[in-house]
C-alpha cells in the first residue's frame, strides 16, 4: 500500500493507524510527496493507492493514472481535505475506489481500507483462476500434441483424415515435404540427467535451424529426441546438407562441452505422412548401434520410395493379399521377401531399405483405400526380421 500526502503528519497518522491492526498484512510505503511517489511506483508492486489529491509538487489524480498504468490491478482511495465538486467529479473520471475526507474519522478510513482489499481479493483470485485454467488447458493441449506425435511416429493413422487432423494438431503443412531426425543417447543416466542432455540437443538444433525451417515438432521420450521438420519455401539453401551440418556441430558440442555422446539418424525429404513410421522405425532400428557404438555418428536413411524394378510384382502381390484382408499370407509373402532379398548379399542396411520401402508402399496404398484391411504397421514389418 502506498500512502501519499505532503503532510508529514497525515502519513504518519495513517501508517501508525494501519499498524495497529492485526487483521491487516500490508506492507506500507510511506511517502511525502508526488515525486517521491512516482519513484516507487516504478520499483514496487503496489495494489492499493492512498493519496492525497492536492500537493505542491504534483496531482495526486495523475499519480492515481500512473498507478494504473504500472499496476492495472490497483485500487485507488483519494484523501483530501477539499471536498469540492470538482475534485469529486475528477475522481470519478479516472475511477477510483473511494474518495475520503480527512474530517473522516479512523473508523471510517479504516473501513475503506477493509472494502477494497476484499475488492483485490477478489480481483486476484479470479485472475488466479484464470491463470490456473490457462496453465491447464496449455498443459493439456502438450500432451496431446505428444500424443498425436508419438501415434504419428508409429503408425496409428491411416485414413486421410486422421493425417489431416494429426497434421493441423502438429502444425504441419499438408503440402510440404517433411525431415525426420532422431537422436538417441550412447549412455543411459538417471532420469532427471538424461532429460536435461536431451533438452539441451532439442534447443540446439532449433536455435541453430530456426531461420530455414517453417515447421518443427519436436519431443523428447526414454533417451531419444525426435524432430519432424518442414524447410521454409524461401530458403535457397541445400536443407539435408544444412541439417547434416547442423548435426554434426551438434554431436561435436555434446562431445567436447557437456562431455556426453549421441548419435543421430535423417530422413531424405518424406511426401507423404503416411511415409513417417516407415523412416521412424528405421532410424529406431539404426539407432540400436549407438547403445554399441564407441563413437557418435550421423546416419543418412535412404529414399524408401525408390524400390528396385524386382520388387514390382511382390508390391501387386502385397496388395492382393490386402485387397482379400489376407494376413496369413502377406506375412508369408513378406517372409519369402527377406529370404530372397538376404540370398542377394545385401548387407543390413540394404535389406532395411529394401524392406522398408515396400512397408512404404503398401501403406501408402492403404491411405488411399481405407477399406483395403490393412494390418498394423507392426505386422507389415518386423523390424528385427533381418537380424
């Protein structure tokens, strides 16, 4: 409460008098002037205002705008021993509390006091609530972004509209090329530890990204970090190479500054959502290696929708089974597709490529025909198969 009056004696009046009142918890900032005043109202949080109207050295009106300005919640109570028109009608204009007399006795200024502070009480509480139904409604609408994030990343969508909704609840653009990168840590801390290094590689990359990027989903969970990014259509500039830069200077800075290691797997540019699970799963099944791996290292996933002419009739085979809602058979046909694809020499990578790619197509064929009975992703492909 800041009290003003050019009296000196009036201050100490009503400063001694509100002192002596034991259901009162006010902190009291006596002043004796306007300048005084308008020193600490820009210092100090003030929610009620006393002040005298006329002083030489100021309006106690203006100081009662100024407070407002600076505190909008504050209540205002003008003490005067004018009780003219004029000053009333002044009061009023810039809607103060309450206007007081000094012939008033103390039981009267003391019951001003006691009405605006239940006033403010009342102020705050409703601004409190406010602020606690915001905080929980911001918290609601992260954790469902996260979810909508992890279904994305495994495959829980599959009609066209369920990839609009999850694409407007992510903020990514339907028309837009999407990157994803996964990061995961070499070692596993407790748990406290292992959020804060992760956290510090999601400000990093989006600091040092934020200029060429449109769109960023990111999300931290167990010991990964995961980004969905979308390239800013004005940037002339090669984006893999750039984020390939980026990851680089990233697992340097982990490295040699907060002395721990993570290795990062990229996606080529992804058309289609329906694409994310497919580079997902492969980035997860790379990323295996870092658990093993002495070193950090940036892995650079393959274009999954370049599939070699051969596998051209075990797509239409694929389909097929689809088309008849066979499971049984898709999966011995995907069986046959690992041994034949493991008989050609192709190391691990290649035969995840290869496998993946076909995972792509066929749901990708899936998004267009809802009704095609398509099996979980987890059923499509296994990601150990090659193993």
């Amino acid at each position: 409460m800041l009290i003003v009056d050019d009296e000196t004696f009036v201050v100490d009046w009503i400063v001694s008098l509100l002192d002596m009142q034991q259901d009162l918890n006010l902190n009291l900032f006596p002043c004796y002037g306007a300048k005084e005043a308008r020193a600490i109202l820009h210092t100090r949080r003030i929610d009620i205002l006393l002040s005298d109207i006329r002083m030489p050295d100021g309006n106690g009106l203006d100081i009662a705008v100024e407070a407002r300005r600076a505190w909008s919640h504050c209540k205002v109570l003008m003490l005067t021993a004018y009780a003219e028109f004029e000053y009333a009608r002044r009061a009023v204009s810039v809607s103060v509390d309450g206007y007081i007399l000094k012939t008033e006795d103390d039981e009267h200024i003391l019951h001003e006091v006691h009405r605006v502070i239940r006033e403010l009480n009342k102020l705050l509480d409703a601004r409190q609530q406010e602020t606690d139904f915001q905080q929980e409604l911001d918290r609601y609408k992260l954790l469902y972004r996260r979810q909508t994030l992890l279904h994305c990343l495994h495959g829980d969508y599959g009609m066209p509209e369920q990839l609009a909704r999850c694409a407007e609840t992510l903020g990514l653009s339907p028309i837009l090329p999407i990157y994803l990168v996964v990061g995961q840590l070499h070692s596993v801390v407790e748990e406290d530890m292992t959020k804060l290094r992760l956290l510090h590689v999601q400000a990093a990359v989006q600091d040092v990204t934020g200029d060429d990027v449109e769109n960023m989903v990111a999300d931290i969970h167990e010991n990964t970090v995961v980004f969905l990014m979308q390239r800013w259509a004005g940037s002339a500039r090669d984006f893999p190479a750039l984020l390939e830069e980026v990851l680089e200077m990233v697992v340097q800075s982990c490295c040699s500054a907060q002395d721990f290691d993570i290795s990062f797997a990229m996606s080529p540019a992804i058309a289609s959502q329906s694409g994310i699970p497919v580079m997902y799963a492969a980035a997860r099944a790379i990323l295996k290696k870092a658990n093993e791996s002495e070193e950090s290292f940036i892995y650079k996933l393959a274009p999954v929708a370049q599939l070699p002419q051969r596998n051209a009739q075990r797509l239409a085979d694929y389909r097929l089974c689809m088309e008849k809602e066979d499971d049984a058979r898709l999966l011995l046909l995907l069986h046959q597709a690992e041994v034949r694809t493991r008989s050609a020499g192709l190391d691990d990578t290649g035969f995840l490529n290869d496998y993946y790619a076909a995972a792509l197509t066929l749901m990708e064929y899936a998004a267009q025909k809802p009704g095609a009975g398509f099996p979980s992703v987890e059923r499509i492909y296994q990601v150990n198969a090659h193993e």
